[in-house]
C-alpha cells in the first residue's frame, strides 16, 4: 500500500503514513486540526509552513500570498509578527498527527 500525499510505502493495516502523518484509513476516532508553526520545513520561523499544514495547501503556496501582502500594504509583515508569536510550536518535528512508528 502506498501513501496518496507523499507516494510512501505503508502496511495494509497502516491508519497514518508514517512519513507524512496523513490519514489512511478512519480509525474510529476524531482528531481536530491544530495551528501550530512547523519547526521541520521553516524558512523563517514556521508560520507558513504551519499555517498550510493547517490549511491542507502548499506551503509555497501561503509564503507567496504573505509576501504579496507585506509588499502591498504592509498587512502581510503585520500579519505575520502577530502569528508568530500567537502560535505555538510543533516541536516534534513530524508531520501534524503523525503517529509514532510501531514496534
């Protein structure tokens, strides 16, 4: 079995990628989203990069978007200053939800 996002090979009985943490299968349980700043692919200080994460887009993707609106009005710089501090750490350095590997 392979993973969908990032062409990783699981197990058949695999509930999360084990690579990028994404969902492979429902597990019965109910997991909400966090907004955290992604300590593992950040270029500056991880608010982009949490905020796709969060988002389910590329990170390239909310980078671009910041910096047209820190050029054009100056809101994107506000913005992200505010998120910086505002939003906590993912300091496992793993995809959100990923689940440890089995032993």
């Amino acid at each position: 079995m392979f993973c969908t996002k990032c062409g990783g090979e699981t197990t058949a009985m695999t509930a999360y990628c084990p690579q990028c943490g994404k969902q492979l299968r429902f597990d019965g349980g109910v997991r909400t989203p966090r907004l955290e700043r992604d300590m593992a692919n950040r270029k500056i200080a991880g608010v982009c990069s949490g905020l796709a994460n969060y988002l389910n887009l590329d990170a390239t993707l909310i980078r671009i978007a910041m910096l047209t609106a820190a050029i054009a009005g100056g809101f994107g710089f506000i913005a992200y200053l505010i998120a910086w501090i505002a939003m906590p750490k993912n300091m496992s350095g793993q995809a959100p939800y990923a689940l440890p590997p089995a032993a």
